[in-house]
C-alpha cells in the first residue's frame, strides 16, 4: 500500500478545530494590547519544525528561498522532524524545556491546547490587522480556515497545508449506468444501489475514507458538533451510523478494512465513489485506469482538514515579526497557489481558490470543484481529550461498520462507553 502523510489529518483531525472551550483569554488580551515591531532592521534568524517530505517539502523549500531573498535580514531554518507522529512527539518533550522550542511550528491545534493554556504561544492578531504589515483585501485568508486556528477566538495560528473532502466518482461506470453525480446523501444512497446492483455485486456503490469525518459530518448535516457532550446513542447519532451500516449490510457502501484506504477499490474499480481527502488525488491519478471525476462532496458541510504553523512565545521580538512576515508569506495567494499546485492542497486564500493558475491546472482536478466543495467548510471543536476521543472514533466506526450482521443498538451502547472513556481519559 502506497504511503500516505495526509492520512494524519484523518487521525488528528480533532486537532482542526474552531473556538475552544478552555484557554487563557485573559493572558491573550493582555498579549495582544503590546505594540509590536512592523520591520526587522537587523540580521534575525528563525526556526520552522516541519513535517513536509517529498514534493511538499521541495515546495516549502523553494518558498522559504524566495522569502529570504525578499528579506535578506531574515534567515529562515528549515528542520525537518519526517513525519507528523515525530513533530507531535517532539513538541510534546520540548515543551517540558520551552527555551529549546522553535519559533513557529506546523501544528495540529490539539497538539498546543495545553501550551495556549500555559502562554506559550503568541496571540497573531496585532500582527494580523497591523496597518503596515497585516494581511487584508485581496490576501484575505479564507475566515472559515483561519477560524480553524483560534483557541477561545485567539488567533493563535496561520493556516498552511490544508484541505477538505471531495466525491472522486468513476466517471465510466455513470456513463454506464446513465447516472449524475450524486449531490446530496440520499442520491449518494440512491446511485450506490443502483450500481451495485446492476453490476451483479461485483461493484460496492461507495465508501468513505475517514470514518471519523463521516460521522462528524453527518452530525454537523444534522445541526450537532461532535463534542464531549455528543450523545453517542441519540436519535441524530443512530441516524448518521445507520445511513453507512445498513449500506454495508445490504452491500452497497463499505468501508476501506485491510485496504486502508479507499482509493486502491476505486483504482481497482471496485468502488464507484469514495468521499475522501482532496490532497488524495494523487493517489487515485496515477493508478486509474479510467476516467475519474472529482465533485464536491454531496453534503451541505464538508470538513476543514490540515495544520496551520504557530509561533512560540519565548520568541524575541525581532524574531516574532520576522517570523510573522514568513508566515504572511506563505499564506499570500502567490505562495499558497504554488504549494498547492505542487503538492495537492488548496489555497488558503479565497483569491487563490480562483487564480487561474490554480484553476486551471491541468494536472489536477480538485482545482475546478474547490469553490463548491468550501462552501460550507467545518472544523470539529477544540476541547480536552478530543484529539483522543476524535481518534477513538474512527476505532468505533470501524468495529459498528465491520460488524453488519451484529445488533446494531448494541454495537452503538458498546461504541458510546468507548468514547466516553476516551473523553476522560
């Protein structure tokens, strides 16, 4: 099986979050009242901890050289921790020593409530809606994914590799079968029947690659947020688990098992839709072996995936708007087009979501659906252990899914202590 980075934002994805339930607001207010430096007059240098690898660390490079020639007082340092798990581990041990962290990081927020809570990051907002040096008009970053970088409504972070989840669909099989792509859940349901049924069984209808971000979504659909407070067993909850359960059991809909992910049945056209990561497209291109599409998903929310890049309060002042300028660099439609191009995420920008260089890529389809597919983006609310209990949830979807012929209420009631304890832990 091909190796995935963007399955981690799938398993961390409780660390995408909105307004947190827990912080220091007071501490960020008193923060936010100092004057800050707008220029960097003297040679400063700046760490950024990192997890990009492949094409999306060629990228990060490549802008990273741009900036400095932009600002030769400013000297970037790129360190490289490999892989998310490693970033996250070493950040959780640093933190013990906070002199030892770096200025900025790419981050999960669930990964520093506890270091927002102990004032170990800087409120961005001074720098944000600066006269001089803040990010407005055509720059603007897209509210809905900077909203996902607030602790308590303090901007804390900067989004930077992000994306949502679109409907890849085999374009063939519709034609086949004299289908539309499906917009809602219900056709979604509907088209999934039909083709596994006039394909003798051969081909399962569809499935979904987180089933963490299915049942979030569906709840959000259903006007609930997945928090501590879910009522696992409620009526909206048994709704959302039913909907993929009874296409399992009837063999319509299935979920990814041993595959791990849902786009090697697709490739194998085994599956005619999955709702997966946009990043993933990749992965589906360069096996298919056959016209694919790509639609926003057929829901009214679609969930905000990806890390944003934060910045450590033990920073000097020199350092911290040095660090800024880098992160206002990165997140400016010129910069977060060319990431994107390069490397399958989406521009942060509502500007960069229409560029024609990012529309008009040739080499990727998700460009030409983004603006439908963020309509209504969506990030799962930060409070204590729900990184834990977000993760716990794709553990109790995946046991309720791969068990259809079980007593479904049973399943749930087993599924609902699961949580609870991860709630607790």
């Amino acid at each position: 099986m091909k190796l995935k980075t963007i399955g981690l934002g799938v398993l961390t994805l409780a660390a995408v979050t909105t307004l947190a339930a827990c912080g220091n607001s007071a501490s960020a207010s008193k923060d936010a009242s100092k004057k800050i430096e707008t220029s960097v007059d003297k040679k400063t240098t700046i760490t950024f901890w990192h997890a990009m690898t492949g094409a999306q660390e060629k990228a990060l490079q490549k802008l990273t050289t741009d900036f400095e020639k932009a600002n030769p007082k400013i000297t970037v340092k790129l360190q490289s921790q490999s892989s998310y798990p490693d970033l996250q581990a070493k950040l959780t041990s640093t933190m013990q020593s906070p002199k030892n962290l770096p200025t900025i990081t790419q981050a999960y927020p669930g990964w520093l409530l506890d270091a927002s809570k102990n004032n170990m990051l800087v409120d961005l907002k001074p720098y944000l809606s600066n006269s001089k040096i803040g990010i407005s008009g055509n720059e603007a970053i897209k509210p809905e994914l900077l909203k996902g970088a607030q602790f308590s409504g303090v901007q804390y972070g900067i989004p930077f590799n992000k994306s949502t989840e679109v409907l890849f669909y085999n374009a063939d099989l519709l034609k086949k079968y004299d289908l539309k792509v499906p917009t809602t859940m219900t056709e979604l349901k509907d088209e999934s029947k039909t083709i596994y049924e006039k394909s003798n069984h051969e081909v399962v209808g569809a499935g979904f690659d987180a089933l963490n971000n299915y049942y979030s979504t569906a709840l959000k659909d259903a006007g609930e947020d997945f928090t501590s407070k879910t009522d696992f067993t409620g009526q909206t909850s048994k709704d959302a688990i039913d909907y993929y359960f009874q296409g399992v059991k009837s063999g319509y809909f299935r979920i990814a098992g041993s595959d791990q992910y849902m786009d090697g049945p697709f490739d194998n056209q085994k599956v005619a839709f999955y709702i997966g990561s946009s990043a993933g497209e990749s992965f589906v291109a360069q096996d298919a072996k056959f016209n694919y599409g790509v639609a926003a998903r057929p829901s009214k929310y679609a969930i905000s995936q990806g890390t944003d890049i934060y910045m450590f309060s033990q920073a000097s002042q020199d350092q911290r708007t040095a660090a800024y300028l880098y992160e206002k660099f990165l997140a400016k439609t010129s910069s977060t087009v060319y990431f994107a191009n390069q490397t399958g995420y989406i521009p942060v920008t509502e500007a960069g979501m229409k560029d024609a260089a990012y529309v008009d890529n040739k080499d990727s389809k998700v460009p030409a659906v983004i603006a439908d597919a963020t309509k209504n983006l969506f990030t799962t609310p930060l409070e204590p252990n729900s990184d834990a209990a977000y993760t716990q949830l794709t553990a109790t979807m995946q046991a309720i899914l791969s068990n259809p012929k079980g007593n479904e209420n049973d399943l749930i009631k087993q599924g609902a202590a699961q949580l609870k304890n991860a709630w607790n832990q």
